[in-house]
C-alpha cells in the first residue's frame, strides 16, 4: 500500500503585526520530498508517527511538503496557494496511491481563505476521489463543517502540552489501514458550543480541560468507538469557526456519535465558568519570589507566547526585574535579532549596552536599555531531550546570553518558545540551579519545567496572547460567545474577568 504525506502548519494570530510568508516557512522548517524523513526520522513527533506507523502495517510513505512557521499573523496568499499547490503536485506526481495521511495544525488563517485546513482536505480529496483521507491535529485547532466533511477521520492530539503528536501519527495509519480492509466504516458528528477558552484553561493536566479529555478517553473504550476529538480552538485566528470543538467517529453508528458528542458538548457548557483564569500581577509575583528561598520558581509570561503569535520581545517582565533588584534568574526568551549581533561583535567577557526588545509593536513594553556582560554566544542550535518532540531540532539563530542586573537574559535571532530544558543546557546554563525562571510561553513549557519547578505562576502580562480577551476587538468570531458575550448567553450572575 501506498500512503501520501504532507504538512502546512501554522497557528495564526492575526492581530499580528509580522506577516507570514513563505520565508517565515523556511527559517522555521521547509522540506521537500526525501527531506521530510531525514529530518523526522526517529522523532517523537506526528510525522514521525506517520513514518513509524507505516513501517509497522507495511505500507510505503510517500512525502510530498512539510511546511511550518513559527506563529506569527495571516499567511500570504502566495505562500498559501504555492505550498497547497506543491501537495497537491506531489500527490499527483506519486502515480498510484492507496490514501493520504496528513498533518495539519487547525488554526491556520491565509489572505485569501480564513479556513486553510479545509481548503487542503477538500483540495485533497477533489485529487484523490474516495481514497481513505486522515489527518491529525493540534488541539488548539478551529474545527470547521468542511474539514469533517472533505476528510474520513480526523484525530487530534489528547495532550497541552502537546507530548502526544507521535502517537497520534501512529494511530492515523491504523485507522487507514482499517479504512483499506473495509473493517471501518466512519461516521461522525461535530458539534461546536458557543465557547472560546483561554489558552492557560485549555491545559490538559488539571481540571476543567482534563474532565473532557477524561470523558472522551472513557467513550474511546465504547464498542463502535473509533476516535474521540476534544479541540480547545485558538482565538486569535478570529473567523467564524474559532472555539472548542467535539468530533466523534464511530464505526457505521451514526446515532451513536451524535449522542456522545452531545453529551460532550453539554459536559463543557456546564463547566464554562470554570474556563476563566486570572493571572497574578507581575510586581505581585516578582515580590512572592524575592521573599521565598529556593528555586527554581517558573514565572510564564503568558501575554507574549510567541506560540500563539506573539513577537517574543516584550520588555514589562524584564524591566519589573531590574527595578524590584530581583537576582538570580533566566529570562527565556528576548527576540531581538540586533541586540544579538551587537552583543556577538562585542564578543564573550565584554560589556555591551543594548537597546533590547520591544521593537515589534507597542503592546509589549518599549525597548529597555541594559547594559550586561557577554556571557555566550552560539549557534542556537541543539537537540530536545524532553517529552515535546523529543529527538527533534531547535534552532534559535545565533543566541547570546546576557547578564543583566544579576539574571541570565536570552537573546535570540529566531523566536521559539521555551518548552525544553535542554534549551538552557546548550548555552552553559543548568534551569534546577537558578532561583526563577522566566518563560515567553502559556502553558508548553509545563512539560518539561514543572518536574523542576517550587511552583508555576502565570503572569498577568500584556500583549497578543493575553488571556484578556475581550481586549482584542475580534471581528470575524460568531457572536454570542463566552466569555466575551455573558449576558447575551443568558448567564448576567457570572463576574468575568473580561468584563
């Protein structure tokens, strides 16, 4: 048997001023054909599920593109267009296949189509008639009518942070497998309640989010149960179809998936009060630290994730440090591709004085001038040794650490969001040894830091990946939905943090 592959992965933000294009693609990842294996072979990662999953059935992989950007805002029509018409070439040019398994994020939003997961799928199956058709997804993903539609099974992933891509690629395979002998015959329902949780609530390892995934797990060991799909949505792609989402699959039981996604869809609307977060303030977090012996403290500057879009240079969080006289910590990490080659010129062991950060928009705190000592300078590049993509590639661009006011700060000239131990390691720095650590994420650094951590506290920091999201004027969002429209929804007793 014969399976097609291919991949356009991004989550869009587009309230973000940096346009994606296709050379926001290539600094991140862009491969083609044979490359798709070199890089994800015996990777924990989906494709690396794909690759995997087809040598156990026996089938031969066939790639085509794999193309992924760091979040960041709408993709250009062209590099859309060229990166769809490179899968579908692909596809074509393989001759005779048996069935495509795909990965796609689920949040991608293009100049010229607000549902880019849809256009592929239904682009894709347009290609291959009724072959078999099955894609994983992030979990962050906007589930849209036309993706269920154009696809046979969609499958996303179970886990935020997302340590379970690999299984999920596995576990594609074999439901094409079972879609080729015949022994699955699916049918699904999708349902979408009028809700759009914050990022930090969409965490899987507490409650309300592990209630969900909790229930889906225990239908998934329902007889005529194939797959079960808890989608958290990314709000910041702002069109029609953003917000949680359900799909179940079941094997010829159409009543059956659309009871158990009505019970999933009533289980979250009674829990929706218990999707709203409320950071701590900076100054509030930075004195609980200063105060405690101990460490490491990780303290998530969640308004400037770069994995949701966010430029990764905002300065409110530094600047908080040097002026409460905070020592000790890291600062994981500051974009600012000209501090970086001004500190490398400078070279190790001298003093430098920079303006850091701060250069993208003015939601993230203005430049910060510091003057630090050169600490390291490297390649930025090192290996993932923890439960996120382990085996895979990181690449920073060049990176140097600074020392600053007695705190680490590092200063990349690629954004990448922290999410692995090892980020530290490959520039001299050992994380359990520091007092805090600060990390530009929401909630994928839980996987490797928490193990580490005296505690995790969520910052309540400005900018395109804040949790207030009331804030952002949202054009395209169907409308009523929580937590933006609580009287609309009949629910006025509620005291929201968005109001």
């Amino acid at each position: 048997m014969r399976i097609v592959t291919g991949t356009i992965s991004h989550e869009t933000n587009v309230l973000s001023n940096i346009a994606t294009d296709l050379e926001q693609f290539r600094k991140r990842r862009l491969l083609y054909g044979e490359e798709v294996f070199d890089y994800h072979r015996g990777t924990k990662t989906p494709v690396g599920g794909l690759m995997d999953g087809c040598a156990m059935h026996g089938f031969e992989l066939v790639p085509t593109v794999f193309a992924s950007a760091t979040p960041s805002g709408t993709i250009t029509a062209e590099a859309f267009d060229t990166l769809l018409g490179q899968i579908l070439e692909g596809i074509e040019d393989a001759g005779v296949i048996d069935g495509v398994a795909m990965h796609l994020h689920g949040a991608g939003v293009a100049e010229n189509h607000d549902d880019i997961e849809g256009r592929v799928l239904a682009e894709v199956r347009r290609v291959i008639g009724d072959k078999p058709l099955v894609s994983t997804f992030d979990l962050h993903a906007n589930h849209t009518r036309l993706m269920v539609e154009s696809a046979d099974v969609l499958i996303g992933y179970d886990t935020y942070p997302h340590v379970d891509g690999y299984e999920r690629g596995v576990e594609a395979i074999d439901v094409i497998a079972r879609l080729l002998d015949g022994s699955l015959v699916p049918t699904k329902a999708f349902r979408q309640p009028p809700m759009m949780p914050a990022l930090q609530a969409q965490f899987t390892g507490k409650y309300p989010m592990s209630r969900l995934i909790e229930e889906a797990h225990r239908m998934e060991g329902m007889e005529a149960v194939e797959t079960v799909t808890v989608a958290a949505g990314f709000p910041w792609s702002d069109f029609e179809d953003v917000g949680l989402s359900f799909i179940v699959t079941t094997n010829d039981d159409q009543a059956l998936a659309d009871r158990l996604a009505d019970e999933l869809q009533d289980l979250a609307w009674g829990m929706r009060r218990d999707f709203l977060v409320k950071p701590v303030p900076v100054r509030d977090a930075l004195r609980r630290v200063k105060k405690a012996t101990g460490g490491p403290y990780i303290l998530a500057d969640i308004g400037d994730n770069p994995g949701g879009g966010a430029p990764e240079d905002g300065t409110v969080v530094l600047r908080a440090i040097l002026e409460e006289g905070l020592e000790g910590g890291v600062l994981a990490v500051m974009w600012d591709p000209e501090a970086v080659e001004k500190a490398s010129t400078s070279g190790i062991g001298t003093q430098v004085t920079v303006e850091l950060g701060g250069k993208t928009d003015d939601l993230h705190g203005k430049p910060l001038e510091v003057t630090g000592t050169v600490k390291t300078v490297t390649d930025g590049k090192w290996i993932v040794k923890g439960p996120m993509g382990t085996g895979s590639e990181s690449d920073m661009g060049e990176t140097v650490v600074l020392l600053v006011g007695g705190n680490e700060v590092i200063v990349t000239s690629k954004r990448l969001q922290p999410m692995d131990l090892e980020l530290y390691r490959s520039l001299g720095i050992e994380p359990t040894e520091r007092r805090f650590i600060v990390v530009k994420s929401s909630v994928h650094y839980r996987a490797a830091h928490m193990p580490i951590a005296v505690e995790v506290i969520e910052l309540d920091t400005p900018g395109l990946t804040s949790p207030r999201l009331a804030g952002f004027g949202f054009k395209k969002l169907r409308r009523p939905i929580f937590p933006l429209d609580v009287e609309m929804l009949g629910i006025t007793e509620l005291k929201s943090m968005d109001e």
